[in-house]
C-alpha cells in the first residue's frame, strides 16, 4: 500500500525549466525570471502542476549554475529575490508548485566558503572541502581529467568530481550538514514545494572501496536532510544512480524519512555506449527496460519518475523516435512514457516535439562537459567525426532558447547567449499550437487523461505486450476504470489481445480498434467490462 503523501505525489506532473534559455524578458539575450512569469499562463493551459526550476542562485556560470556562489540568492543575470517572489506567487495562485534544484555536492569556487578555504590549512572553512598533499586515488571528473586540482596556494589538491570549479564539499564535516540544512529551511520559509536534488549519492564517498557515489553514509546523510519536521510536507526527488530496487526502496520507501522519488537513467542509456558515442537499438530495449523497473517499483510500493529528457540530455525525437515522424514518434513516446506509474517530467520544448539542432563547429557549442570532450578527444576522432559526436551526444541540444515563434532567434528575446536553434522557423511554440497535427494539443490531452483519472495517477500498471517486438502494451486500472496503452515502435502490428473499448486518445485520428497500428503509432482504449484481464 502506498502512504498517503506517495499518492499525491503520483497526482503531480512536473516541467522543468532551464531559466536561461526559457524566456528573456528585458532583452539581454538571457531567459530570466520574469519571463518565467510571463509564461506561466502557457504552463497552466498545458495542464502541469509543478515546476521544477534549475539553478537560478548566483553562479559564475561554468556549469550554468550548477556551480553555487550563493545559495540565498538569485543569479543576477535571472534577476532579484523579489522577482524570484513574484514568480511563485503568480505560481502558487495558478495552483503551481515550485521545485528548486539543491546543487548539495559541491560549491562554486567562488563561493565563500572555498575562498576561505583556500586560504590556508587551518582556516576554519578549510574541513568544508577535501584537501589531500597528493592526489588520494584515480578518480576521474565527470568532466573529463583528473578529479584533483592542485591549489598552489597551501600546496594541496582538493577534489572536483564535476568542474575544476565546482569543489566537492565535505560532508563528514558536520558544518558542512548544518549549512545545507539552514539553506534548504530558508528556501521552504519563502514557500517553496520540493527539491531536486543534484548528484545527492555523490554526497557520501567510499575511499575505502574506491567509489566516488553511494557511499557508507549515503542515507544517514540524506536522512539528516529530509527526516526532519521542517521538511515533513515537501517533495523531494533524487538525482542518484542506483540501480537496484532493494537500495532505491532504502532511499525513497515510504517510512524512510529520506526521498520521495528518484531519477534513474537505465532506459535512457539505452543506444549509446557513452554520452557521446551511439550504438544501434531497438525500442524493444527500452520497453523491457520500463518494464523491469514499472514491475519492481510497484512491488515494492515506490513511486518512481517518468522522463525521456532533461537538461542534460538530447531531445528524446532524435535519439529514440523519428525526426521524419516527429509529430508520430513525440506523441507516441509521450504516451509510452507517461501513462506509466509514477510521476511525468516535462523538459521545456518536449511539449512540442523539439528535435536537436545541428551545427558544423565547435564555436556554437557552450556546454562545459561538450567543450572538455573537444578538447580532450579521447578516441582520437578527426574533426568531422569529432562534430558528428557532439552534435549526438551534447547537453546543448536541450539547451537552445526555447522557440516561441518563428521571429528572430525563436521571439525568445534579445540576441541569446547561445546560438539559437538551427531550426527555429519550422519548430516553435505559435507553429506547433496552430498546426492540424500539434504535439502540444497531445501533451494536453493527454495530461488531462492522466489528471482526470485515478487509473493513470493511482492504479494498477498490469504489462500486457506478451513476447511482441515493435510493441508495448500495458493496462492501467482500479476497482472501476480500466485502460490500454497501445504503443507501436516499429512496423505494422497486429493486436491481437481479445478486449473491447473505446478510444479515448490517438496520434492517428483512427478512433476505431482495428488491430493494426502505423508506425509510431499510439492509442488508448477505456475498458467497458474493467473486471477483465
Ligand atoms: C547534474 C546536473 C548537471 C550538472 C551536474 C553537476 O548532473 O543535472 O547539469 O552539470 O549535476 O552539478
Ligand atoms: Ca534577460
């Protein structure tokens, strides 16, 4: 049985937002806060409840603000605390929560406490950090390079597992915990509804069994955190790479006092052999993949999370569907993905089948981790190939200005800090809300399917596909609603489950069951008899 707060949890449908690149409101080519605001009108309609907003503290920006100089305060370029007020006023009266992210890991150089660090061996800031005389073993920064920069001036390393720039913070030290915990009870004093925690297992590292995540004291930590009654009411969700439901249910079962819910990556890595390296796959694997942790979640009474992008992450179109069908293959995907159990997330653009852009040099890309792959060229590839790759695998794809019209750079405001998207004029938000075929009408109906009935936030995930390639069939119910979800990825198929029912939502327009699906093709069907398997 799931408690009370999980199945809440399950009524939520989160959108993420990558503030510089949403909305510029003042014309300085960088999104900001206030046209977050402006554009929340546009969320509503689309039927979201939650936002989940990455970084907007202040930051040097060498990873776009996932590297804190200030956990208190809002980045300047986003604008100012009370902008940042207004934003979740004008959210909280639209019945939207907000989500912020908790960079917990690490700090930015710049920020006060590693400058005190820094400064010598016995500041009293200094246990904030790892410092060692030598490098403590090989680890290697997410990256790329060594995880230990040298740091002339108390002649030590300290450790990185992401940017030089973004020091690890110490958390044996109890400070360190205290410190955390005052920021995450300020930000919910100023009325905010969850975090998303960034890379929290690396919070706890084993030195002695060499890992840089999931170490020893991982849930005491998290515990410290979440297990407190300031924090009893919010909504937490985990950025963590676990892959076993034995150590997911010790983070986010229900009497743990840890997490709400976590972000696994298994079905997303599926068709590369690393970020930027593809490799042939069939959507069957993905499928399996949803299967496996949709079976083990439910088992175990976990509510787990629904997502094929992120900020992080190429768009889903590109890399599992079809660029030629995209109105087919987004919507498909959506359906495939959503309708599960657990909780939908949005990236900003899925809405309206975003597809990555495409550039022919290394000076339109930004991202830290793409650029540090261009330089360090780890396999050698030549120039040519070298582009292919990052215009596969690169963070940047998510993360041109959203296109809200085909106006100059996508009407997203002033000139924007990072080239627009080289598609701009045929994919935006005007061109996609007008056209016959829209993917956003489908994000919205299909939202309003899964809000207005407790078979998709509350029931039963029962997997149906049987032995079938090409296809994934599976049936959501309770004690008086039941559905089919009818996903074909490849060729023609033919359904041959003995059901009865009535369409309540297609990407083909056929609202009859006639037992063959064009490709891409998605359907869901409302049982009349819900007693039957
Ligand atoms: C997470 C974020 C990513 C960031 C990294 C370091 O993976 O999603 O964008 O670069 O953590 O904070
Ligand atoms: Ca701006």
């Amino acid at each position: 049985m799931l408690s009370k707060k999980q199945k809440e949890h399950q009524k939520l449908i989160v959108y993420q937002i990558y503030p510089r690149s949403f909305k510029d409101s003042n014309g300085d080519g960088i999104g900001d806060l206030n046209g977050i605001t402006e554009k929340l009108d546009y969320l509503k309609e689309l039927g979201i409840n939650a936002i989940w907003l990455s970084p907007c503290y202040k930051s040097p920006n060498e990873d776009n603000g996932y590297d804190i100089s200030d956990y208190r305060d809002i980045m300047d370029e986003f604008g100012t605390l009370d902008d940042w007020k207004r934003m979740i006023d004008e959210m909280h009266k639209r019945g939207i929560k907000l989500i912020m992210d908790l960079v917990a890991n690490h700090t930015s150089s710049e920020h006060k406490w590693f400058k005190e660090a820094r400064k010598s061996k016995d500041n009293p800031y200094r246990d904030y950090y790892y410092w060692a005389d030598q490098p403590l073993n090989d680890w290697q920064s997410v990256f790329g390079g060594s995880a230990w920069e040298y740091d002339k001036a108390t002649d030590q390393y300290y450790l990185h597992s992401f940017a030089i720039g973004q020091p690890d913070l110490n958390w044996e030290n109890p400070k360190v915990r205290e410190e955390m915990k005052a920021v995450i009870d300020y930000w919910i004093e100023l009325g905010v509804d969850g975090f998303r925690c960034d890379v929290l297992d690396y919070i706890s590292k084993d030195f002695k069994l060499n890992k840089m995540s999931n170490g020893p004291r991982f849930h005491e930590f998290v515990h410290e955190l979440f297990g407190r009654a300031e924090t009893e009411h919010i909504f937490t969700v985990g950025e963590c790479g676990l892959n076993n439901a034995e150590d997911i249910k010790r983070l986010i079962g229900a009497d743990r006092g840890e997490l709400s819910t976590v972000f696994q990556f298994d079905h997303i890595d599926v068709g590369r052999r690393s970020k930027f390296a593809p490799q042939p796959f069939k959507l069957d694997e993905i499928r399996d993949r949803l299967i496996k942790w949709q079976t083990a979640f439910q088992e175990h009474d976990l509510v787990g999370t629904l997502f094929f992008e992120n900020h992080d992450q190429p768009r889903a179109v590109s890399r599992f569907g079809s660029e030629e069908k995209r109105y087919e293959s987004a919507t498909m995907l959506a359906a495939m993905s959503y309708l599960q159990r657990g909780i939908p997330f949005i990236y900003q653009g899925q809405e309206i089948g975003s597809i990555d852009p495409h550039y022919d040099s290394i000076d339109d890309f930004d991202d830290i981790e793409t650029v540090n792959y261009y330089k360090m060229n780890p396999e050698k590839l030549d120039e040519a190939e070298l582009i292919e790759r990052i215009n596969f695998g690169s963070r940047d794809n998510s993360r041109r200005p959203m296109p809200w019209s085909d106006e100059e750079n996508g009407g997203f405001g002033g000139k924007p800090w990072i080239r627009a998207h080289s598609g701009y004029k045929d994919i935006n938000v005007a061109a996609d809300m007008s056209a016959e075929r829209s993917v956003y009408k489908f994000f919205k109906e299909l939202i309003a399917l899964r809000t207005n009935n407790e078979a998709f936030t509350d029931g039963v995930w029962e997997n149906l596909t049987g032995k079938r390639d090409g296809i994934y069939i599976y049936r959501r119910y309770t004690d008086s609603e039941s559905y089919i979800v009818v996903c074909n990825f490849e060729n023609e198929s033919v359904l041959d489950i003995d059901y009865t029912g009535e369409c309540v939502l297609s990407n083909s327009g056929i609202r009859e069951i006639n037992g063959v699906y064009a490709p891409y093709e998605c359907a869901v069907y409302k049982q009349n008899d819900c007693t039957r398997k």
